[in-house]
C-alpha cells in the first residue's frame, strides 16, 4: 500500500484523525514543551497544513467543522459564509469576515490600528536594541529582522506584540498610512506560540519561521516606520504575505525582497495566518520617541487605535 502521497481513503482516514486530535486536544503547559523537543516539528506541521487544505465532503463539514469551531469557539456570525461552504478546515482558518464589520479608527497624527484580531501580551520600549518577549526572556531586534541591515534604526521605539488564538480571525491588515519598502522571510523552527511557550522559549520570536513586512509613514503617520514581523509555530508554517506586495515573485526561502514604495492604507490586506499565531509590531522613525501606545495589554481587533503621536 502506498502511505504517501496517500490514496483518497487513506486521505480521509488522515483528515478525520487530524480534525479529532484537534477537537479533543487537551491545553498545554510547559510539560508539553519537554516533549516537542523531541516532535519533529516541521514534518508534522506540513502533514498538518497537507490535512488542513484536504477537501471535505459536504456531507462531513457540520461534524468536522463544527466540532472545530465549538472546541475553539470560533465566532460563526461574523463569518463571510455559512459554515458548510467552507470546503477545508483551512479555508474555514482563513475565512473573511462580513463586510463592515472591521472599521477602520479616524486618522490622526501618527495613527497606528491593530492588524489583527488579538491579545496585547507584550509592549515597551526597544533598547538596547533588545523587545521583551516574556519577563525575564529577551529577544535582538537584529535577529528579529534578520534579513533587514538597518534593523537598529528601531532603537528607542517601541514594540507591541499581539498573540492570535486559534477562535481568532486569521487575517493581517496594514497598520498605517505611507509606502512598503521591503518583505522578507526567515526559515526557522516551530515551536508552539502561546503562553506556555513564551514564558519557557528563549529567544522563541528569533527561533522562529516568520514573514516580515517594513513601511515608512506618509501623511499624518509621517515620521513613522514600521515593521509587522508574521511569526510562524508549530502546525503554522504558512505565514503568507499577501500577493501585492510580493508583485509576482515568490518570497525567498530564507532572505528579503524589495519593494518600490508601493503606496498602502490602513485595513489593506497585509497577509495570513494558515493557524493562529502571533505578530510582533516594531515602530521607528524620526518621531518614534514621541509615539506612545494606547494600549499595551488585552484583546484588540482590526482597525481599532494602537497608539498615536503625543
């Protein structure tokens, strides 16, 4: 018998494990940590990503996407589609929501809007050219842009760092006003993102597979730069930027691509999460050191203000 690729009854029998194993998954806490030392992390993750884009039978959504979205407590109501026009787990992950539901906060001097539907679990200044990642874990903003030269321009700014919750809606938007001078990716492991895991990891946002993506303010965010750094986790390899700003080219396996000044706006799409996980926002420029956030902790959603100019 042939396992791999396998045939349409092995793939079922896959599909159906994978959506129990995730239904009935019990929480994790750092006991688990010691044992993904040993799970090969990036092989399950793409026979995780291969099951999560296998195509339902309509006659198995409610039971496999509804145990889903009832164990993670995904929000049905604001999704663009009816549950069982969803034909994957993954296009379920990365549905869209109904339009207007999302709007986007007035524009004001320095003006910075969540990308994400999220929690604030991390904020401060960047100094010393280190963000905090837990208490008493943290990171090299350098590492962090590994692929970016002048990566110490954030120096003196600030960082917010935002964790999507699988019942979260999976979709990044543009945080701001101005021009996108660069993407990149950076091929990493996949440890887990969540609580656990940034208490106990060092160094996990450096460690981690990620995508990034740097503008420069315009208008009343001038004086502003900012970088949106996607990260990666275990069972979420794919951390894509969204097609416009890659203009036809395919990100580099480990390195960056630039980009000439295309123009964006806030609530733009920006890029996706196949899975929950997090994004780290490092906010530079001239005037950096007179941006102060508006919130540095709790559950934020697309378009809601971040911070602005003092």
């Amino acid at each position: 018998m042939t396992f791999w690729p396998p045939s349409p009854k092995l793939a079922a029998l896959y599909a159906l494990v994978f959506f129990l194993a995730l239904i009935l998954a019990p929480g994790r806490g750092p006991l688990s940590l010691r044992w993904l030392r040993l799970y090969p992390k990036q092989l399950g993750s793409s026979v995780v990503g291969w099951a999560a884009h296998c195509t339902l039978p309509a006659s198995m959504r409610g039971l496999l996407l509804g145990g889903f979205a009832r164990r993670y407590e995904l929000n049905l109501a604001e999704a663009e589609f009816a549950l069982t026009d969803y034909p994957s787990l993954q296009a379920l992950f990365t549905r869209r929501l109904k339009p207007g539901l999302r709007p986007q906060d007035d524009a004001a001097p320095g003006a910075l809007n969540s990308p994400v539907d999220g929690c604030i679990i991390a904020a401060g200044r960047i100094e010393k050219g280190m963000a905090i990642q837990a208490k008493g874990l943290p990171y090299r903003i350098t590492e962090l842009l590994k692929h970016d030269a002048d990566a110490a321009r954030f120096e003196g700014g600030y960082f917010l760092t935002l964790y999507l919750a699988p019942k979260d809606y999976h979709r990044i938007h543009v945080p701001m006003a101005g021009h996108v001078s660069a993407i990149g990716r950076v091929e990493g492991e996949l440890w887990p993102v969540n609580e656990a895991s940034t208490a106990h990891v060092a160094r996990l946002y450096e460690r981690n597979r990620r995508a990034t993506w740097v503008a420069t303010g315009s208008g009343f965010d001038e004086g502003l730069e900012l970088a949106a750094i996607l990260v990666g986790a275990t069972h979420v390899g794919g951390v894509l930027i969204d097609a416009r700003w890659r203009m036809g080219r395919e990100l580099p396996r480990d390195g960056a691509l630039p980009v000439p000044g295309l123009p964006c706006a806030p609530g733009e799409d920006l890029g996706t999460f196949a899975f929950g996980s997090t994004v780290v926002l490092l906010i530079g420029g001239a005037r950096s050191a007179s941006w102060k956030p508006l919130r540095t902790s709790g559950n934020v959603r697309v378009g809601q203000r971040l911070g602005a100019f003092e």
